[in-house]
C-alpha cells in the first residue's frame, strides 16, 4: 500500500504539544544539508510554468513555515498545488479551513529551507537536481515520505539507481556511499509499497559486487532492527541471488562466489 492508498492522517490539532516538543504530527529530525544554489540555474522558465507563480506568489493563498531560528523561512504557496501532489498539506489544510483560518499555515521546523526548495521545484515544476552528496538525499527521501509526495519519492529511487549503475557500467565516481544511502531509504519508508520501488537500487549494489556475501545472511539472521533495515537486507539477499543467475551457469552456482565481479565469472565464458 502506498500513500495515495492510505486514508488521510489525523490533522494536526493542539494538544498541549508542540511540534519541538516531539508530538504525533512532529516532522523527522533531518540530517543538515549545505545550501544549495538558487532555484534553476538552467534554461528560462516557461511562461506556463507553475514554477513563475511560486517565484512570482502571486494568487498564493497559504503559507508554510519552515525551518527555526536564523534559518527559518516563510513561503507564500498555493494550496491546490500543494495539497494535490502532497497528502499531508491536503490534511492540514483541510483542517485548518474547517477550523475557520482563512489563509493555513503549515509549520514544519524541522526540515530545512534548501530540503523545501528541492521539494517545491518538483511540486511545482517536475524537476529534481538531486546534488550526489549522501545528506541531501536522505534528507529529500525522509521530507517526501513525511509530506507523502508519492512521485518526489519514486523519481528519488530512480535517481539513485541511475548514478549507481552509471558508475557500475561507467566507472564514474559518485560523491556518496551508495550503500549507506540505499540503506537509508529503506529506513526512511514509512509504508511497505515503497520497498519495491527501491529493488533497483539493491539489484546494483549486488551486481557491483562490493559487499561480501557473507555480510548479508549474517545481518538476517542477527534480527532486531527496523521493519525497513530488515526489508533492506532481505532485498539486498534477493538481488545477490538476482545477480548470481545472471551471471554464471547453472553447473558453476553452487560453486561461485558473488563478492567480485571477477569471482562471478562463469567458467563457460
């Protein structure tokens, strides 16, 4: 089930808690990212393009707080876009305006601005310049579970799995441990339907062969962590069992080693 299949979550209403104060509707604690350059740096936007009435707020009719102290920034949003590619806006919003606020506000102190940036950029504009660094993108991935972005959170899986087959076929380097980032995601889901969508990501790590095999039913059998650490390992498991069909004959699996990729050559080639 993903989060387009779950009922909406309770509205946020006062209860004595705040939101510093770790209460139910609290955002995650985000890993701190360096700020990023501004917002497209590439061609003009288009005329059309709803990223003109985010930069222009014109006909903005809901505001969103993010960040704390020094850091923190207001933004002037419009609540169809939001509340149409983000669930949690929707029942926020929702509440709010039944509760009689002409103009909801959205509190979220605890994800940063250059995080919502990225965030908004792909709202409202479909884009996503996912910076290779391992800290903005397990911050992106935990913001967009948390606001229930169902599309922000896929192209993210994508994403990763791209970079990490270029540098497999390619030998590029990535500025991030494409391990501790694919482990990351996985903890970082809220809800079982996203695990498949981040196979990919494991399918290559198994095939470049960086991880002793060894390493993977060990971590299975110790047990005790997180429903997404234990999901991360099972797939990881199934990848490498994925990766040895691929790549040598039936007479040589019960004898090859998936460590490395030399050790996965078949004897037949």
């Amino acid at each position: 089930m993903d989060d387009r299949d779950q009922p909406l979550p309770p509205s946020p209403r006062p209860s004595g808690k705040t939101w510093q104060d770790g209460g139910p509707h609290a955002p995650p604690k985000l890993q701190p990212s360096p700020r990023r350059p501004p917002i497209l740096k590439g061609p003009p936007i288009a005329e059309d393009s709803l990223l003109k009435l985010l930069k222009s707020q014109q006909f903005s009719d809901m505001t969103a707080l993010v960040g704390t102290g020094q850091e923190a920034r207001v933004y002037n949003l419009h609540r169809n876009i939001m509340c149409t590619k983000s669930r949690y806006f929707q029942s926020t919003c929702q509440y709010q305006i039944q509760s009689g606020s002409a103009v909801p506000q959205v509190q979220l102190p605890e994800i940063f601005p250059p995080i919502f940036d990225i965030v908004l950029e792909w709202v409202y504009g479909g884009i996503l310049v996912l910076e290779a660094h391992q800290p903005l993108i397990l911050s992106l991935y935990r913001a967009a579970d948390f606001l229930q972005i169902h599309s922000l959170k896929l192209q993210i899986a994508r994403r990763v799995g791209k970079l990490l087959k270029h540098r497999r076929k390619n030998g590029i380097a990535i500025n991030f441990d494409g391990f501790e980032v694919v482990r990351g995601m996985f903890e970082h889901t809220s809800t079982a339907g996203y695990f498949s969508s981040l196979r990919k990501c494991t399918d290559e790590l198994a095939l470049s062969g960086n991880i002793p095999l060894d390493v993977v039913p060990a971590q299975l059998h110790k047990g005790g962590g997180s429903n997404g650490t234990m999901e991360f390992w099972m797939a990881l498991a199934l990848s490498y069992q994925k990766a040895l069909h691929a790549t040598v004959c039936s007479e040589c699996r019960a004898m090859v080693s998936t460590r490395t990729s030399l050790d996965r050559m078949c004897c037949h080639s």
